[in-house]
C-alpha cells in the first residue's frame, strides 16, 4: 500500500491532479514485478496471479510503472482494465522512461 508520504507520484514526468495523488496508506496498492518466465506465457498464469493478488487486499485502485518496450504486458494490463496516466522515470534520472498505469477497484 502507498504510504501517505510515498515519492511516486513524483517520479511522473507531468504531475497529476492533487486528488489523484492523495494517498492515506489504505487507497492505492503499488504493483512491482508481476513476471511470468517464458515457458510458461500464454496461458492465463499472469492473469490468474493478478486475479489472486488483488482479492488478497482492500484499495480502491492498482498503480504500477511498465516499460514501453513490453508490449505483451502493456496489453495485458489494458485488457485487465488499467488505463495510462502518465510516464515516469522510476529510480532516478537515468532509468527508461515508463507508463504509468491505473486500474480502479470500485
């Protein structure tokens, strides 16, 4: 869970509105390192792991950074109803440059 402190919403690289970044430790879980190895894609594992992981918690919405460059998991996590809200450049200045995506929960 984001804590009310939390720094990701300042890695965007355009800010959000005030409300969109209000966090109180309860509203928003920060998704990290959903992976599936290549053997065992395409067949609905990723899907079911987030499927399990989101019924393990009470938020009002997913937030998580994905890179461009992976398509597979982009179009994943729009099929799963997470829309983009910005980029960021998560651990600093030299990183990749990522979509910041949202999935509301209510």
């Amino acid at each position: 869970m984001l804590d009310p402190d939390t720094g990701w919403w300042d890695e965007l690289t355009k800010p959000v509105p005030d409300d969109m970044r209000r966090e109180d430790g309860h509203r928003t879980f920060g998704l990290m390192e959903l992976a599936v190895r290549g053997p065992w894609r395409g067949q609905g594992i990723a899907r079911r792991l987030h499927e399990t992981l989101l019924d393990s918690f009470e938020a009002e919405r997913v937030l998580l950074n994905v890179h461009p460059g992976s398509k597979a998991a982009s179009a994943a996590y729009r099929a799963w109803g997470y829309r983009k809200i910005g980029e960021a450049r998560p651990w600093g200045t030299g990183a990749d440059l990522h979509d910041v995506m949202l999935l509301d929960l209510r």
